[in-house]
C-alpha cells in the first residue's frame, strides 16, 4: 500500500530502521519513522504554506554524496511525507512514479538504468526528455 511505500522510503533517504516491535520503541521512547518524520516536516511545512517547503528529511551522508541534487531531495521528502498523509490526500502509485521519473538523478542515469525497459510494460506519463 501507498503509506507502507511511504515509510520505506523515508527509511531509505534518512537510513533510518523501521521497528516493528512496537514494545521495543515505547523502550527506547523512539517515535518510529513516521512520528519523526511527522515531527520534523509537518510544523515546518505549515509556515510555509504559500510557498514550496523547503524541508529534506535525507540524511547528511547521502547529501554529502557528490551526485546528490538538493532539488531531487525536497522532492523526495515530499513524496514520502504525501505518501504517509492523511488517506484521502495520499497520492496513487502511478502518481508517486511520475514524480520519481522526474528528479534529476533519474533524467542523469536514464540510460543507464534502462528505464525504458523497466517501464515498458507500465501506463506512465513519460518525462519530455526521454
């Protein structure tokens, strides 16, 4: 489901581990991934509700990284945070794919990663510069 894709990704950009165990976290007094990813980006999104935020929940490492775009960092963090939104407001599959398709890293290594061949077979709004 789109919300479990969400929390996969969050733990993916901010090398965090999603605990199951939930007793284990009340132990620890850990928030799990979706309440500090809640924590961090939600009351910080709310002031800037007239502009785009400019909030990346991507960990230091991966932004120190040479081929990291801090643009494809917003955008990620926002797909994963409208992923583990509010159930009316979460976005479709296809939806979070176009929006993948498009950062830049994407556009980089497109050849590369033979997207075209992993999407074949997918009804997606492919990006112009294919």
């Amino acid at each position: 489901d789109i919300f479990a894709y969400g929390i996969i990704l969050l733990g993916l950009i901010s090398k965090r581990v999603y605990e199951r165990d939930s007793d284990k976290r009340e132990e620890t007094n850990d928030l799990g991934i979706y309440g500090w990813a809640e924590k961090e980006y939600r009351p910080r999104h709310l002031d800037s509700v007239f502009h785009q935020p400019k909030i990346s929940l991507v960990h230091r490492r991966l932004k120190a990284h040479p081929t990291f775009d801090f643009a494809d960092g917003l955008k990620v963090t926002s797909i994963a945070m409208r992923c583990v939104g509010p159930g009316c407001q979460r976005p479709r599959m296809k939806g979070v794919l176009n929006c993948l398709l498009k950062l830049h890293i994407v556009k980089q290594y497109w050849d590369y990663l033979e997207c075209d061949k992993m999407l074949s077979y997918i009804d997606v709004e492919f990006p112009s510069y294919i």
